[in-house]
C-alpha cells in the first residue's frame, strides 16, 4: 500500500508498530545492551526507535537511511568511509562545519581537498579529476545558491567520483537528490526534520548497500549513535514536517519579496524570487523553494548587526529549520567571511508564526536602521 502513497502521508504513516494491542508509536527504547539471543546485541547496534525513524527518512528520499549523533557525525561518517589520501573535491559555499572538518583531515594528511564554486560546471569537472568524493550542498548555506544536482552528478560520475549531496536546508519533501544521480544524501535532522530546535541528530541515505555497510560499520564502532530520546524527538518532528513547511515557505515568499522593497535592504537571496540566479534551476530541481531567505542590509556589520538586535517576536540566533523564526549575521564566524559571506548578509530561518506579525518585527528593525 505505502508504494502509492505520497510523501506527505508516508511521514504520518510509516516507522510505526503495526501488530494488535501496540502502542500507535514507536515506544522509548531505553537500553544499552539486549537479552542474548536476538539479533540485537548492543545498543550501538541500533534500536527499534532508530529504526522507526530510518524508515520514514529512507522512504521520503528513495534509499536506506543511517541515523547518527548529530549532523557532524553524519559528515565525519561520511567523509571516513573514504580511503586514507583519498581527494575530495567540495563546495566552496558550504556548511562551515564541513569546511573545517575537510581542512583538519586535510591538515592531518588523512583527505585531500580541493575546493570548488560548484555554480561552475567546468570548473567541478577540472576538479573532479582523481577525486574519490564529490560535496555538494544546495541550496547552499548561506548564501541559497541553487546547485545542479544531476548535471554534477553526471560530471563527478564520469571521473569516477563519487557524489553526496547535503540537503539539510531543501528537506526530503522539496528534492530527491538520489533520483537526481547522487549516491549519497545527507541531513542535519537537527534542523528542518527535528523542526522545533530541541535536538541533534543526522542522516545519511544511500541505495548502494556497500556504503550503507559501512556507514553502519562506523556508527558502531566510532560510537557516533543518536540518542534514544533525540531519535524519538526527531520522528514526532518529522510526522508534522509537510505542514511547517508549506506554511513556513510562504511565509518566506511573502517576507522575501517585501524585503526586496524595503529602503533599508540592498539584496535579497531566495531562489523563488523571479530574477534570483537559482529561480530556474530550483523550478526544475525542486518541488518549492524552501524557507530561508537571505537579505543584506545598507550600512556596514554594525547596521546588520542592529537589525538582529533590534527584533523582538524573531529571535537572533543561529541555525534554522524550527517553528520558530531565527536570525543571525552570518559573517560574525571568521570562517564565512574566508568563505566569500557579504560582511552585512543576514540568514534568516523563517518559522511557522503569523506572516504579518513576522513582517512588522522585521520591518520595525529595519525601519530604524534606514532612519540612522
Ligand atoms: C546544521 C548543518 C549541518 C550540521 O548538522 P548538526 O546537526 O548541527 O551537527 C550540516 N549541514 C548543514 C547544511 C547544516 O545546516
């Protein structure tokens, strides 16, 4: 019945015990080890309230998913199924945790890594040569640029590269990147998945059963395993994820094009704004255009930086993907700025609160920004 069904109903229907008498949800399974006998041994085996949630995530993306501790733990995991010396080429604009993860194993002559604006198709293809992995984020973070997933896959592949997309911020529900040619797909589930910023945990799924093996392999023995209680959070999160998002997303429309306008904002970034570099590919690519919107301000950091003081119902905060609205300038991590982060650029995880009320919290900040 569940090959029918559509991804809004696989996320309330799948990953739940299903015999007379059960609990309707997967229950709290708090143990570290398990009676001899079955074909769990121990808790770094997995567990059925991983499982559960392993179901939904590899249904939603077409492959078998592996939780793990947090989105970093799903990167490392990834990142160690490769060979010591092994090249990775990488996107430029990425997640700032994943750049410095690549560096530190960079610096300890465990990968190597090659950076790349992966906008540029020939430019990926150049450094795809001899690489073993290709890292693809998109959109990107922060900057909402829209990534061709099948066209680089289709480049990475022909140099035998292999491709990971980082979907975090397009969630399963707007992007299918393994349809589109990718061989791994990887989530923070911290973010949109999880959606009320009260946990981390992350996700890799993949269709090719050796490296599912080992992504299993090292989340045993690494013992980089999600939390009972955190991969329980992220199920119930996940069930509601259709409807945050739709209303978060045109929430993110309607503030982008309103920002567009305002005197006190130079550029908006959100690849469903007609005009935006990314607009045709994410109408082909995905199935929305999600719920972050970058703008930059007038004035320098400080004016930026004033705008992110000066809100009250939104909070100034880092990371996205919750019910509630966050934002934070960017370029205050040292990192983005190496990165190419505009100094006045602020990222804005729009949440699930009236669109009105959102809008008038921003409008006030930045109102008193364009009167100074
Ligand atoms: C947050 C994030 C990560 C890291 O995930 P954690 O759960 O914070 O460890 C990786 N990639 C992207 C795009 C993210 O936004």
């Amino acid at each position: 019945m569940t090959e029918s069904l559509s991804p809004d109903s696989l996320l309330v229907a799948l990953g739940r015990p299903h015999s007379a008498g059960s609990p309707v949800n997967e229950p709290l399974p708090l143990t570290s080890t398990y009676r001899a006998g079955g074909e769990l041994v121990y808790a770094r085996d997995g567990n059925a309230g991983w499982q559960a949630l392993e179901t939904v995530v590899g249904a939603l993306e077409g492959g078998s998913a592996v939780a793990f501790a947090s989105g970093m733990a799903a990167v490392a995991a990834a990142l160690e199924t490769l060979p010591a010396g092994a090249l990775v080429a990488h996107s430029r604009v990425a997640y700032h945790g994943v750049a410095v993860l690549l560096h530190d194993r960079e610096a300890a002559g465990r990968l190597r890594v090659r950076a790349v604006d992966t906008l540029d198709h020939g430019a990926v293809a150049a450094a795809c040569e001899g690489a073993a992995l290709l890292w693809v984020e998109t959109p990107t973070n922060p900057l909402l640029g829209v990534v061709d997933i099948a066209a680089l896959s289709e480049v990475a592949h022909a140099r035998g590269a292999a491709v990971i997309v980082d979907s975090t911020l397009a969630t399963p529900l707007r992007q299918r990147p393994l349809d589109l040619g990718a061989d791994l797909v990887l989530h923070s589930a911290t973010k949109y998945m999880g959606g009320h910023s009260d946990l981390l945990l992350g996700v890799v799924v993949t269709r090719e059963p050796e490296l599912l093996g080992a992504l299993v392999h090292r989340r045993r023995i690494d013992g980089s395993t999600p939390g009972a209680l955190e991969a329980f959070l992220a199920l119930r999160g996940l069930r509601t994820l259709s409807v945050r998002l739709e209303r978060a997303e045109r929430s993110a429309g309607e503030l982008a094009r309103r920002l567009a306008a305002h005197p006190a904002v130079t550029r908006v970034r959100y690849p469903g704004l007609p005009g935006d570099p990314g607009n045709e590919l994410a109408k082909r690519q995905m199935s929305g255009f999600g719920a972050m919107v970058a703008f930059e301000t007038v004035g320098d950091a400080d004016s930026a930086e004033r705008v992110c003081a000066g809100v009250e119902l939104i909070t100034h905060a880092t990371s996205l993907g919750g019910v509630e609205t966050l934002l934070e300038r960017r370029a205050r991590y040292p990192a983005e700025v190496a990165a190419g982060t505009p100094e006045t650029l602020i990222r804005m995880s729009v949440g699930i609160e009236d669109v009105e009320d959102l809008w008038r919290d921003l409008a006030r900040a930045l109102d008193a920004v364009a009167a100074s």
